[in-house]
C-alpha cells in the first residue's frame, strides 16, 4: 500500500459463540464471553477512483478468563468456517492481532459495522487483561455512513453484510473467505463516493 495515499479500513468481526449465545446475548450460565475470533478488515483509499486494497483477515486465539484455550463450537465453525486447526496454526494473541490492525489501518479511521469495536476493544480486551490498543476516536460506523449515502436504514436492518453491496445494485464478486462482509461494504461505500453521494470527508468522519 501506497504510504502516502489516504485510505480508511472498514473492519468487521466475527465472535466466539455457542449454539444460541447470541440470541441469550451471551447470558447463558454456559455462554463464552462473547469475544472476537476474527478480525476481517478491507481498506478503501479516499482519492478517486475510490480503489479496494487487500483485504485481510486475523484469526484471534480464544481464550477463556482462566488463560485455557476455548475448544470451538461447531455452529461458530458452520458459520464462519475457522476450524480448531486453523487457530492453532495462524492464532494471535488479542495484542498481536490489534497491532496487526492498527499496522494495517496506518494509523488511520477504522469504520466498523454496528460495533464491533466494543467487542474487540472493551471486551477482548478486559477479557484479555490489556490495556485497549487503539483509543476510541479512531473507529467510525460504516451502516451510518451507508445510510448518509442514501441506503434505507430499513434496507439496511434487513441485509446481511456480506451482501450490502447488492443494495447499490453491484453485482456479486469472488472474494476470499471470511472477508465477504469487508468486501461488500467497501464496494457499497465505494460507489457511493464514485456517484458523489459521499466524499472523502464524510468517510473520514465516519
């Protein structure tokens, strides 16, 4: 990547669950943390034409308060496709994984969907016992954004994210597993600078 062009990068998370956690909101007396397991992230550069970088995804080792390893759940795997294998071949720890972000971003805005942020940062990181690595102000929100740039907040409810792209009638693109959702939304805010209906100063703020 260009160091001297001005980019963002749109972040999406995947979380540690077990079957039905999410909709007890982790709750559960069994329920894990609900901490994140991967990281995928999608830089897009703010001068036309408004380029997609290379996408990129870190798998995050999840770790229980006691320190041990949590086994994953075979409905996170079906949904997302990270096996127990590939955590213990390409797992970082929540620090490494936040500074390969942060590497990644180049110090820059990260625009995250819904709020993930919170996820990685407050409770993976509280989880973790580390001080949170990348301060608050520097996450945007990309549903906003998309919603500034003329999408139906009901559109958007309604929508996966890995297929938000559709919504500015984009036709559907190969991309690398576990990173569809960063993919989508990049292409989405993407056009949406290309049409005009956002400038680099709206993404920028976020």
């Amino acid at each position: 990547m260009d160091p001297d062009a001005r980019y963002v990068t749109i972040i999406d998370c995947a979380l540690l669950e077990t079957a039905g956690a999410r909709a007890r909101l982790w709750r559960g007396p069994l329920d894990p943390d609900p901490i994140v397991l991967r990281i995928a992230a999608q830089p897009l550069y703010l001068d036309p034409p408004f380029e997609l970088g290379h996408s990129a995804q870190f798998l995050l080792r999840p770790l229980a308060r006691t320190g041990q390893q949590i086994p994953l759940d075979p409905e996170i795997t079906a949904r997302t496709g990270i096996t127990d294998e590939m955590i213990a071949s390409q797992g970082m720890s929540v620090p490494e994984a936040l500074l390969a972000l942060d590497r990644l971003s180049g110090g820059g805005r990260l625009l995250s969907w819904g709020k993930d942020e919170l996820h990685l940062m407050a409770i993976g990181c509280y989880v973790a016992g580390f001080q949170p690595l990348i301060p608050v102000g520097r996450f945007g929100n990309a549903a906003r954004l998309l919603q500034k740039g003329g999408l139906a907040l009901d559109a958007l409810e309604r929508t996966a994210r890995h297929e938000v792209a559709a919504l500015c009638d984009l036709p559907p693109v190969e991309t690398t597993p576990g990173t569809e959702a960063v993919t989508s939304i990049g292409r989405a805010l993407q056009e949406m600078m290309r049409r005009g209906d956002l400038s680099a100063s709206d993404v920028l703020r976020g």
